[in-house]
C-alpha cells in the first residue's frame, strides 16, 4: 500500500487488525459503537463498517470474502455482486458521493464501502436500492439486521385513508403495518410487485388471512 494511504489511516486512528493486510478503527460513543475495517491494498481500497458487538466469526468471513473479490471490471458507482456469507448472500460496493464511511477523512473516490446485503433488496435489475432510502429503513452496519426487501406497493383504504393510487416504494415493517387497517375495510385493496415484476393482490375478496406471511413469501423474505 503506498505510503500516503498508510499514513491518512494511520492520522485518522486506525491500528493493524489481527488478520493480514487489514486496520481497524473503533470510534465509541455514549449510545453506540462503529468498528470500520480498511483494507491495506491499494486499487481499489475496501472499508467495512460495522455496529456494535457484531460477531467476531462473521466479521472475519466478511473480510475474507471481501479478500476474494474483482471489481476491477466494475465503474459504476454502485454495485453488487453474490457473495454466500450466511446470513447474507450478497455484498454491495459503494464509491464516490455515495459512500458515507469514512467521508471526510478518506476523500479518493475510488474507495469501496462495503455493505453486506440480501439478495432481496436489490432492484429488478440487480442493482443497490437507492441508498437514502435504504438508509432510513435499516442499518447497513448493523449485522444482525432484518431484510429490507425491495418492492413496490399501492393501494387504496377508502375509508381508512390509507391511499397510494401509485406504485411507490416504503420500508416492509410500514408497509406490514398498514395490513390490519386494510384488513377491516370491506373496499380495501393492496397490491405487491416484487423484483420478478409479478403483481400480488389482497382485498376482502381474496382474504386479508396471513397477509404478511403471503407478502414476505412474494417479495422474497
């Protein structure tokens, strides 16, 4: 790694971690604690952040696939390629704007935060959510975290109020929750369309009965 990479990691705290070619920062505060790994490599530089007391195991499977990844082929600024680190099954690349970690102190836009995802809340193409969203609705450093699929929804609930006439996008615990409301609205009518494209419908002629358990199956929970 060159000299001038070492030495911003090293002004901005970070210390060698136990596995080869790999430093590590933990910055704590009151109500919470981020551990940021960067890798020593150059072309492209790697960083993974991570909330908490994650577990150890897991933490060093997620560096050692990161080890065995080429991305050289890739330029977009966002990525994702398939990666079986149960419990993900995917890890997405982020450069440039886009990239949270970090920013401020490594400021080269080739460097690659890594967010270990599930293969259910890419998009239709493939391709990472967009990221100000995924953000709002979950925690990309937390590992221990729940899906986030992504899907779009409308639906109407007239009288409940519950209105989207459009396909929109929102977090799966909102969405689930505007289940019961529905539920007791005779005219009330929800559709789903997952990543395949494929339409699911509820309304009171098809049953609101496992709701939720018929929705996770369909958008890939």
């Amino acid at each position: 790694m060159p000299d001038t990479l070492n030495v911003a990691l090293e002004i901005a705290g970070f210390r060698e971690h136990a596995r080869p070619g790999w430093m590590t920062l933990e910055l704590r505060t009151a109500g919470a604690a981020l551990r940021t790994f960067a890798s020593e490599h150059a072309a492209p530089q790697f960083l993974l952040g991570v909330q908490g007391d994650a577990d150890p195991a897991l933490v060093e499977r997620l560096l050692a696939a990161i080890e065995r990844v080429d991305v050289r082929r890739e330029t977009a600024t966002s990525f994702a390629l398939p990666a079986a680190i149960a419990p993900f099954d995917t890890l997405g690349f982020v450069r440039g704007d886009e990239r949270r970690l970090m920013r401020g102190t490594l400021e080269d836009d080739e460097v690659l935060q890594v967010i270990p995802m599930f293969a259910c809340e890419l998009t239709a193409e493939d391709r990472l959510p967009n990221l100000a969203n995924f953000r709002r609705w979950t925690d990309p450093y937390e590992l221990s975290r729940a899906p986030q699929p992504w899907f779009h929804f409308r639906m109407n609930g007239d009288p409940s109020g519950l209105d989207a006439p459009y396909w929109t996008l929102d977090a799966w615990p909102t969405v689930a929750d505007y289940l019961a409301v529905l539920a007791n609205d005779d005219d009330a009518w929800l559709e789903v369309r997952n990543r395949q494209s494929r339409i699911l419908r509820l309304s009171s002629q098809t049953g609101w009965a496992d709701a939720r358990e018929r929705i996770a199956a369909h958008i890939g929970l």
